[in-house]
C-alpha cells in the first residue's frame, strides 16, 4: 500500500507542475492481452476482457507525463484428469478452473514522433505497481496467491485525429511484473483500440 502512495504522489507532483502543460489528454481503450511466460504456463488462452484508463499532461510539444489504470483478467478451464502434489505423496482428480486478473496502476512518459497531422505515432514507458491475483478452482479446493508486483512497460501506439479534442487510438504494450517472494512473474502483450479526449 506504501508503494501505491507513492507513485500516486509522483504522478501528482508531475501533472501539476504549471506553467510546462500546453494541455490534458485523457484515453479510453478496450483491451485484449496475450499471456507471456510463466503467466502462459498458467494460462495459454489469450483474454478478450480488459480496458485501460490513462491520463497525462503535455509539458514539451511532443512528450507528456501519465498516469494509467488497467485490467486484465485471464481464464482457461483445464480437462479433468488427476492432478498430483509435487511431494508425490496426494493425488487429486478433477477440473481445474484458472484465473489471472491483473490490476497495473503506473506512472511514465510519452513521446510523440509527429505534432502535426492527422497520425501521431507515440512511444511510451514507465513503471509501477501491479496486483496481481492467481487462482486455481478444483470442486469445492482452491488455491489463490494475492500479491503487488512492482513491474514496468513499454508501449508502441498511433493516434489518428478525428476532431480537434478527439483521437482514435490504437496501441501495442508489454506490461512486465516482476517476481516476488511469494509470486512468479507475471508478462502480458496487450493490443488496445480506444479514445483519447483532448482539452
């Protein structure tokens, strides 16, 4: 929780800072992630149910500093077959149902390649908190790991300019959470289409 403190007091003093802003841009996307790595080994199918809320302030004519929100949540239900303990010692026969739901609240930069034009290519990067919630059904068993990641990003996008306050926005991003001690890491690729609302 100290850690969400501080990166929401980061991104504060950042937005705030007058005098540097030209203006505020706020975007709204639909999300669809593809599950990297130890995530994939969890989970193979990719999700078709996430959405990402981010916010910024121009503060050069081509980079601005953000704030983002996301969510990702993952599912794949597993054939019944037996299941056993890596002690060997108990075996358990079922369904396995799984989840992964992940919740990044992050802070970064991005830099606009054109200032005019209808298309604005963009890079963005940052960092921040991810929770991350694992879990595993089985009848009436489950098991389920809670944790915050501290994990980063790298992003790739284009907007095309609809009107003077409105953007369609497309996007690629690679959100990274790294492991803990009681958590793997995690790793999504996510594909987003949305808008962004200038003012």
């Amino acid at each position: 929780m100290k850690k969400i403190k501080i990166l929401f007091a980061i991104s504060a003093l950042l937005i705030s800072l007058n005098g540097f802003g030209q203006f505020w841009h706020t975007n709204v996307s639909y999300d669809m992630s593809i599950p990297l790595g130890t995530s994939a080994d969890f989970i193979s199918k990719a999700s078709f149910r996430g959405a990402t809320f981010n916010f910024g302030r121009m503060i050069t004519d081509n980079l601005s500093v953000d704030g983002r929100f996301s969510w990702s949540t993952f599912y794949e239900a597993r054939d019944f077959q037996t299941y056993t303990s890596e002690d060997g010692l108990t075996s358990i026969s079922g369904t396995q149902f799984k989840y992964i739901n992940s919740f990044p609240i992050t802070t970064g930069l991005t830099y606009f390649v054109n200032t005019s034009g209808n298309f604005r290519p963009y890079f963005s990067g940052g960092l921040g908190a991810y929770s991350i919630n694992e879990r595993t059904d089985m009848g009436i068993y489950y098991t389920e790991t809670k944790e915050w990641h501290f994990g980063l990003f790298p992003q790739i996008g284009l907007l095309y300019e609809i009107s003077y306050s409105v953007s369609l926005n497309v996007f690629a991003r690679y959100d990274y959470a790294f492991k803990t001690s009681n958590a793997t890491d995690h790793s999504f690729l996510v594909f987003g289409i949305g808008l962004q609302f200038n003012n």
